[in-house]
C-alpha cells in the first residue's frame, strides 16, 4: 500500500513510517519540520527506496493538492498536529491552525482526490486521535468509543474539533474514514518536552524532576510502537466511519510512573554519590485544567480487530531508559529548541 503519513518526523508518526516501511509499504512523509520534528527520528528507513519527503505545511491547501496528485495515496495517516497540551495553553492559535484548520483541508485535499479518482471504496483517511477528547475520569471508570466528547484543555479541543469535521467528511461526502484515540505514548525518540523524556533527561543532569500538583494525575501509557502496530491494523481492517479506542491498560499516577523511572536509573547508571534519583523528585505547581485521570476501555480493538500491545509497561519503560542512555547524539542538540527545558502554560 501507498501511504501519505502526515507528521511523521513527529514522535508517534516516525514509529508509524518505521513500521510501515519495514512491513514492505511505501509510504510519503509529509511534514512541516516544526520545533517538534526531528528527521533522524526515520534515519532508519530513510535510504529505502520505499520511503520518501514531502517537506509541507497542512495549513496550505495548494501544497497538499500538489502532494496528492504526485504520489496518488492509497491510504492517508493523518498525524501532523500541534502536540504539547502546556504549549496549547500558552499559544492556543498554532493549534487551532493546526490542528483544526489543517485537518480541515487533510479532508478537502483528500476528497477532492478521491473524487476525481472515482471513490475509490478502498481509500482511507485514518485519523490519528487522543483520549484527551474525552476529559477527565474519576476514580473509577474508563472512556469507550461511546463516552461523550468533553475537552478541557485548548490542545484537546482542538483534537475534539477535528475529530468532528473527520466523522462528518465521512457522514456528509462518504469519504471513507476510520478514527483512533488513544491514550499517552512513550518510548524512543519521545520530544524533551514531554514528561517521560524530561525526567530521564533531568536526572542524568542532576536537575529537579518536576512533577505537577501532588503527582495524583493517572495516565495510561502505552509504548509507541505498540500504538504504530495498532494504526496499521486498524488502517487495514478497521470498519468504515468506525472509532477505535486504544490503550494499554497500563494505568500509573504520575508520581508513580516518575518512581519507576528513577528506581531503572538507580539500577542502570547509577548516581555517583550513591543516593536515589527520586531525591531529585519535586512538586511543581499544577497546570490549570488539569485532567485528573485518563483510562482507556480497549475492548473494541481487542475483540474485533484482535490487537494486543507487545510489552508491558515495565519492559517498555526499561528499554526507552535504556534507548535514551544509549542515543545522547539524538536527545543532546533538541535541549536547545525554543521552549525545551521551560515551565511552560504554568
Ligand atoms: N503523544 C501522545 O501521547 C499522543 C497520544 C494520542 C494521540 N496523539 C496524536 O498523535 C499525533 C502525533 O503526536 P506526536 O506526539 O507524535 O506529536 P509530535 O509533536 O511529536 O509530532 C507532530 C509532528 O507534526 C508536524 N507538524 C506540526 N504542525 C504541522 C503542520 N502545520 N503541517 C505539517 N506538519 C506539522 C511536526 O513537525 C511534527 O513532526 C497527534 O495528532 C496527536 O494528537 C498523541
């Protein structure tokens, strides 16, 4: 299959083109290269004749016509999004630009050529989603595809909004889509800003390891390529106009996730004055509207689609621990982008 993967110098859609690349598909990436972008992130596939880059911006419609009509997709992955839920507090414009207004011509681009390709019914337009849609949780409970749409955070609004227009596309134009939501990733080439890399990255510096509110926020975590397995699958054998939910079952609190993290660094590279990293751990005041916990009910990808993640959460944190002590040539020269290493929507 031909795929169009938007984002993919991004975190999640480089994990995407890797997999796809390596399962023998020919895939395009198609990405902006904000601050977010890193293309050593596909360096592993990028001399394959399978792969090639489009360097583009969704916000401009002529570009992604352009696109289209040159490599004529059989498939779209559309993952290109501004990403960082502190950043969409502080600058709500880029995601609303972004995020809303570039899915919004994803769409347009992507009917206007399968319009002229006659409908084909075997398209896709699989359109890559957060759990964050739905809100927060309570103690108990967990969203299925069912629970209602209620975003609290500019980042997730804007989400939610794309999501809508695709679910419209779909219903109004009969492009012929399939939507996932998942919940949080991690692993290799995670952007420091994120929580997980910048605890990593924070011990090693003998820094603060910040951690918002009293670090009782729950999160599921999912290691990404668990996640680019399950967009395939779902590319491949999701139902038409359906929503998948995906997720781990992998619940942690965030003081939690952070103690696991430090007792691997305690066991790998231990510090030189023989204390714990969880020494360095720090309370840090919270960010507003924060969602107090996420938990993702998978049953629909499970039952129907028979998808199941690889690796625990142990076995995944351990080796994105070790992927970060192993690849400082990576992670060293993005601690210098705009914002990394700031408290930034505080
Ligand atoms: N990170 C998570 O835990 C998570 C969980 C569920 C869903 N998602 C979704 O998955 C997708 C990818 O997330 P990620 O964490 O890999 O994000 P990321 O920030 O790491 O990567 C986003 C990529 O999109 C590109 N991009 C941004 N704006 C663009 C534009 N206007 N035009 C073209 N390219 C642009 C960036 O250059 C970057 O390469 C997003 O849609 C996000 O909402 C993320």
């Amino acid at each position: 299959m031909k795929l169009l993967v938007t984002g993919g110098a991004g975190f999640i859609g480089s994990a995407v083109v890797r997999l796809a690349v390596t399962r023998g598909h020919e895939v395009v990436n198609l990405d902006a290269l904000t601050y977010a972008a890193c293309l050593e992130n596909v360096a592993p596939v990028a001399d394959s004749s399978l792969y090639s880059f489009e360097k583009a911006d969704i916000r401009d419609r002529p570009a992604l016509d352009r696109i289209f009509a040159a490599h004529k997709p059989d498939a779209v992955m559309h993952l290109a999004a501004e990403s960082h839920v502190d950043r969409s507090i502080d600058g709500p414009a880029a995601f609303i630009e972004t995020n809303v207004t570039g899915t919004f011509n994803m769409l347009e681009a992507a009917r206007s050529y399968w319009e002229s390709a006659g409908r084909p019914e075997t398209f896709r337009f699989h359109h890559i989603s957060t759990d964050e849609v739905f809100g927060t949780l309570g103690a108990t409970g967990q969203f299925t595809e069912e629970t209602p749409y209620a975003p609290n955070s500019p980042y997730s609004a804007s989400k939610a909004a794309s999501d809508h227009l695709v679910r419209a596309w779909h219903e109004t134009y009969g492009l012929p889509v399939v939507l996932t939501n998942c919940s949080n990733n991690y692993g290799p080439y995670h952007f420091p800003e994120k929580l997980i890399p910048v605890v990593i990255l924070n011990a090693l510096a003998g820094k603060p390891l910040p951690i918002y509110g009293d670090g009782s926020n729950v999160r599921d975590w999912l290691y990404v390529e668990d996640h680019a397995d399950a967009l395939l699958l779902v590319l491949e054998k999701g139902a038409l106009g359906r929503s998948y939910n995906i997720g781990g079952e992998n619940e942690r609190s965030n003081l939690e996730l952070v103690q696991t993290l430090c007792d691997i660094l305690d066991e790998k590279r231990p510090r030189e004055d023989g204390k714990a990293y969880a020494a360095q751990i720090t309370f840090v005041r919270d960010r507003p509207g924060h969602d107090a916990r996420y938990a993702i009910d998978p049953e629909r990808i499970r039952t129907e689609l028979g998808w199941r993640p690889s690796v625990t959460v142990e076995e995944g944190l351990a080796r994105t621990v070790q992927w970060y002590l192993d690849n400082e040539d990576w992670w060293r020269p993005l601690l210098n982008r705009d914002g990394v290493g700031k408290r930034l929507g505080a």
